[in-house]
C-alpha cells in the first residue's frame, strides 16, 4: 500500500554450508511507498548511497497498475510464490540467482526474467548486487513454503 513500510519479523530455515542468509525478517527492509512521482527525476545512484542494509527494496514509481521496484540486495530471501500475480526481475549489477522447485536461473546484468504467478521462488546474491522488479501495485504478498523442518 502506499505511504507504507512493512517489517518481516521472523524467518526460520535450514541451509547447506557456506550460505549468506539473512537471520530473521527483520533484515529485509521493504519500502511499499512511491517515492517518486510520474515526471519526476529518479535518482538511484542517491538511493544506492543512502542504504546500509543488505536487503532492501523501494517501490520507486507505478506505471499504470504495476509497481516498479529496485532492489539492494544480498544475502537470500525465503521461498514464497504470488498466487494471483506474475514477477518479472531485471538485473543492473551483479548476479541474482532465483531458485525454483528443481532447477535455478542465473541474471546477470543487463538480463531478466519473468516468474510466473503460482511458482514457487527464492532469491538470492552472493555479493551486493542491484536488481529492478515489476509487480502489480497492490500490497505484495506471499506464502511460505513450509516442510518437516519448518518450526
């Protein structure tokens, strides 16, 4: 929604050796706020240099009924998928991995994908790296995949 920012609070997982993962939810910092209006300059690079987190992600302006997003990330998002919507991602620098039920797909800059609404997902960067995503501009949701191991 706009005008709001949404704290995750809790994350529980069990990961291979050698992964960056962020603790708990509260890492994930999401700003659902429209920052910039239509005919309005975007200023990324001003973005870039005022965040400290690991993984953060602003709605920067809506383009008809999507919202466009960029995020600052590193580190790995849970699995979750969009029942009703679909995701596209578009890396600007470094590399984003999305993991899916089976297989993953590799962006590097200047590359992207679309993820389908009901696919589960999950997202992760070894290094910083910046990406930008489109979904509709309702609040974004997701489920948790959950298993034997989930508490």
């Amino acid at each position: 929604m706009p005008g709001n920012n949404y704290i995750i609070k809790k994350l529980h997982v069990i990961l291979p050796a050698n992964t960056i993962i962020m603790i708990n939810r509260n890492q994930y910092k999401q700003n659902m706020d429209v920052k910039y209006d239509n005919l309005e300059l975007i200023d990324v690079p001003a973005i870039i240099a005022e965040n400290k987190e690991h993984w953060f992600n602003q709605t920067l302006t809506r383009v008809n009924d999507s919202a466009v997003r960029l995020g600052i990330v590193q580190g790995e998002y849970h699995w979750h998928k969009h029942d009703e919507d679909d995701e596209f991602f578009f890396v600007l620098s470094g590399k984003l991995f999305i993991d899916l039920e089976g297989r993953t797909i590799e962006l590097e800059p200047m590359t992207g994908t679309t993820i389908p609404k009901g696919i589960m997902h999950k997202t992760r960067a070894v290094e910083k790296q910046l990406c930008s995503w489109w979904k509709p501009a309702v609040l974004i949701h997701w489920e948790i995949k959950k298993d034997k191991n989930w508490n």
